[in-house]
C-alpha cells in the first residue's frame, strides 16, 4: 500500500499533531491522579499563594519555598482566577507549553533553514513524536516552561545574527526576555541553555573564518544568511550578548530582590547563591554517575531509534558535504548541555529536556524526501505488536501464573487489538519519509493515550491522595490538630484545601512534645506492616504497596515506638 505525499502531507499537517497532542494532553491529566510528592507539592504552593495572597514568596506547608521560582505558581493562580480553584487547569499548563515548544521548535527552523520549509514541517513531528517527550509533558513541572524559554532564547540569537542592528537589538531583546523569564521558571541554569548558543557563534557560523577576520564565504542558500556576526565582528556580537544577560538580569531581579527583603535571611541566601551552587557543586539530592545521560538519552529517543528511515538517513548524509550551520548550531549545543549536566552532581533525566528540540532538528534536517522502503518500519511496527499481543493476552495472565499481579487481569483487551491493527499497518504502508515521520508520531501518541488509560487505575489505587487529603480537611475544620511522622511534602495541602499546616515530627522527642502540647490531636504515619496491637488507627488509606494511617493521639503516646513503627 502507498500513501501519496498530498494526502500523507494532510495526514501529518502540524494542526492534526496539535490536536492529537491536545488529546494526549487531556486524557493525561483526566486518567491520573495528582502524582506525589512533585505534582502535589507544587499545586500545594500554588494553593498556599492563593490562600493567603503572596504573590512575592512562595511558602509550602506554612515556610517559605525557596527549591523554585514562582512562574508556574503564578500562572496556576491565574488559571484559578478565570476558572476557579481546580486542578484540571492547573494541570494544562505545563502541556500547553509542550505545545507552544512545537510552535517555537517550527518558528526556530525557519530561522535557522529558511530555504528549506520541509525542516519546520518535519522538526515538531519529531519532538512530540518522542515517548518521553509526549508522556512528561502531561506532567505539572517546570521543564516545559524552561524549554520554551531555552527555545525563545535560541530564536533570539539567531535574530540577532541576521540582518542590520536594528534586527541585532531586536534579537538581543528576545534573548534577554527569554533569560529573564526562563531565570523565573526554574533558576539561573536557563543561562546554561541559551548563552553557548552566543558564545559560541564562531564555531557554529558556516562562514565563521571571516567571523574571525579571514576571507568570507558564501552563505548557504538553504541556512540563515550571514549577518551582524560577520559585519559588525565580536565585539559588538558580545557586548549585545552581554547587555542581554543584563536584560535578563533584570527581569529575574524585579521578582528576586524584593521576595530577598520579604523571605528573610535563609530564604535570601537560598534563592541568590544556596539552591544553585548546591546542585551544581555537591548536589544535596539526585547525585547519579556521570554516564548517567549516555545511559538515558536512547531511551528518550523512542521510537525514533526503532525507525530505519532515521538510521539510512543517518548513514547516508552527506556530514562534510551538507554540514551548515544549523546542524553545527544544533549538535554542538546538545553535546555541551550532555557533557555540562553531566559533570554536575544532581540528575534527572528531564534536565536535559531542551537537547530534544536540538536532535529533532538534527533529525529534520538530514532526512530527505525520499521515498522510503516497507522495511523501514519494520523494527517499530514489529514492537507495536508485540506490545499489541501483551494488551490481548494480559487479562488472562493471572490465571495461569500466580506471580502475575492480580491488577494485571483487570486491563482490558480492546487496546491489544488496537496496536495489532497498528502494527499491521506499519508493516504494509510505503511512502515518503517525511510523511512516514507524521505517520509514526501519530501513532505514538495514541499509543502514549492508551497507556495513560491503562495505567489510571493502577495510579487511581496506590497515588491517589485525594480521599486521605478530605479526611484531614473534616479533621481540621473540627478542629482537630495533625501532625505527621516523618518527612512531610505537603501531599494533602492543595487536595484537601488545607488552611492550616501539618507540622513534621521527625524525632521520638518531637512526637511527645507534640503530644503534649495537642493530647486530642491525630498523626499521620507510613506502615508497611501488620497491625497486631489492641488499638487500630482512625482511618487507613493506601499508598503504593503499603498504607498511610491516621493514629489518635492517646494510642501513640501509649505505645509510640510500637504505633508509629513501620
């Protein structure tokens, strides 16, 4: 079977990938529950600054939160004042800037490649297309914020090296909105994303010798043109670099200096030096091997490392031949920000979100319109069956095996079938690479909204913060005071519309403290284990493979080792 490249180019057309992520997006948030303690905790900041009006300091559980800036808090309280307190809203944000990021990704491809429009088409497909790319970004974080910023920031300097200097301050404007936004969404390491992008222009510039004072050559007809870089030589190109950073600077410090006088001392320090240079130095969470990234950054790529069209075209670019600017822009910046992250201490696989955009225009780039063999998708039409014949055959597993967990029997087999289908058609279908690409993103997110749906009852069991979160707001409003035994992430504060903080015991001596200070009081606590004692908690709700239980407070102090023992 054929698809034509009018109707594949329909079929893969950037609105219906828009629309299929927005179905993605909102099958994410309806079939999970708030996931803790992340996504909890930071609508519980976003609760807290709307429950007592401080829009300057965010506070978590009474203290103020210093771990992030406050833009996401700030545009979760703006979706509160046009619809209300909810968390559907909330909870689009970060997924409405993993669509705005496909916009940004399509207007950057054109300003890096303006002679070749296939690149903007292919470019986003690639992105969204990805399994970790489309399942993140239902997640209420900071990265897709930072990404767009990090992408806004890259446009800006390629404005700024393209035509007269009134293009060059406009580009440099962009630049340092973009710093200083991205500087409010998550910290300062937005300047690890966007300043390489500028300090390195003499190496990226095709004609980059005449960047230096050589013989200049001709522009590529299908790159940006060369511009204020060559003209105007470094000194200009850095000072406008450095008055955006300056620009940047500003923007972050109109929030920072004065949320420095209101936050006090430690919350100063750990805004302007402490949160940084923790991470960066010796990080307090998260530390991981170096090789970290290497070992993560293929599984991030799927299912595009499965597709044969992507390696033939990998082999068979012309790399000396066809090497612009672009692709030097693009893999020099992915290799500094793997090698940067790398050697600092803290980890997490989505830090290193903004390399995507970078390989996907990589990826855009090289691949030709051409046409494309069956056996292209083999390797990935072979995985989605094999995945289609695990959905058919998963309801009757625990039957025959009593190892298999017993939620296992309850997915439903409609979305095997549904993947076989896929599967097949993958196998029969020849066309264009471009189009092919459309074809197969498409088919992801399907496949990312079908496991989102499978996995929602699973969530639903053991993450579901909800019902205990309720619990404690009947107990608050009775009056009744709570406390919880050991680390406390604020899980209930937004699900529950906690007005009044739940302290922490982290010690025997603070529990009876506690305990006398509140003898009518309740505490919250984590078992794994067995009750076999005479007194039973007031209420008992489950968490992942275990409970957390609500104890009286005379049942504790009667017997707290025991009691509040895991």
């Amino acid at each position: 079977m054929s698809i034509h490249n009018r109707t594949g180019a329909r079929t893969a057309s950037f609105s219906v990938i828009l629309a299929l992520w927005a179905l993605v997006a909102v099958v994410g948030v309806l079939a999970r529950p708030l996931l803790p303690v992340d996504e909890t905790r930071y609508l519980s900041v976003a609760w807290d600054m709307w429950l007592h009006h401080n829009w300057l300091v965010p506070h978590l559980n009474g203290e103020p939160y210093a771990h992030k800036p406050p833009m996401l808090f700030w545009l979760i309280n703006a979706t509160w004042a046009i619809f209300g307190v909810n968390d559907f809203t909330a909870r689009l944000i970060a997924p409405l800037f993993a669509g705005l990021n496909l916009v940004m990704l399509v207007l950057l491809a054109r300003r890096i490649w303006p002679g070749k429009p296939e690149i903007a088409q292919l470019a986003p497909l690639f992105l969204i297309g990805g399994t970790y790319y489309a399942g993140y970004g239902t997640l209420t974080y900071f990265d897709m914020l930072q990404c767009f910023f990090a992408l806004l920031g890259w446009y800006g300097v390629f404005v700024a090296n393209e035509g007269d200097r009134q293009n060059a301050r406009k580009g440099w404007i962009i630049t340092g909105i973009a710093i200083g936004l991205g500087v409010l969404s998550k910290g300062p390491v937005i300047l690890l994303y966007v300043l390489p992008a500028a300090v390195f222009a003499p190496v990226w510039r095709r004609d980059w010798s005449s960047f230096m004072g050589g013989a200049r050559r001709p522009a590529n007809s299908g790159t940006a043109k060369a511009g204020l870089v060559q003209n105007d030589g470094l000194g200009r190109w850095y000072a406008g670099m450095g008055l955006a950073v300056v620009l940047g600077a500003v923007i972050a410090l109109c929030w920072a200096i004065p949320a420095a006088i209101f936050g006090g001392e430690d919350y100063r320090n750990a805004i302007f030096w402490g949160q940084t240079a923790g991470r960066m130095v010796d990080s307090f969470a998260h530390v991981e091997p170096f090789y970290y990234y290497l070992v993560a950054l293929p599984a991030m790529l799927l299912p595009w490392l499965l597709w044969g069209g992507l390696w033939r075209s990998l082999f068979g670019f012309g790399w000396r031949r066809d090497m612009d600017a672009g692709i030097r822009f693009c893999l020099l910046g992915a290799v500094f920000l793997l090698v940067a992250f790398s050697l600092i201490s803290g980890k997490r696989v989505h830090y290193i979100l903004p390399v995507l955009p970078l390989l996907s225009l990589i990826f855009a780039r090289i691949i030709a319109d051409l046409p494309t063999r069956r056996m292209d998708q083999i390797p990935v039409a072979v995985f989605v069956i094999i995945l289609g014949v695990a959905g058919l055959v998963a309801p009757f597993l625990p039957s025959f095996f009593a190892k298999i967990p017993a939620w296992v029997g309850l997915l439903d087999g409609w979305w095997g079938a549904f993947l076989l289908l896929a599967g097949g058609a993958l196998l029969v279908i020849e066309t264009r690479r471009t189009v092919a690409v459309g074809v197969l993103a498409g088919v992801n997110l399907l496949l990312v909204s079908m496991v989102f749906m499978i996995a929602a009852p699973r969530l639903h069991t053991d993450y579901n913060m909800r019902p205990m979160a309720q619990y404690l707001k009947t107990q608050q409003d009775a009056g009744r005071n709570v406390a919880y035994w050991g680390k406390y992430h604020a899980q209930f504060q937004f699900l529950g519309r906690l007005e009044q903080p739940i302290p922490m015991l982290l010690s025997m001596e603070e529990v009876q403290q506690w305990l006398d200070a509140h003898p009518h009081g309740e505490i919250i606590a984590r078992r794994d284990n067995p009750i076999t004692g005479p007194d039973q908690p007031l209420a008992r709700f489950d968490y992942k493979n275990d409970h957390l239980v609500i104890w009286d407070a005379k049942a504790v102090k009667a017997d707290p080792e025991g009691v509040l023992a895991r």
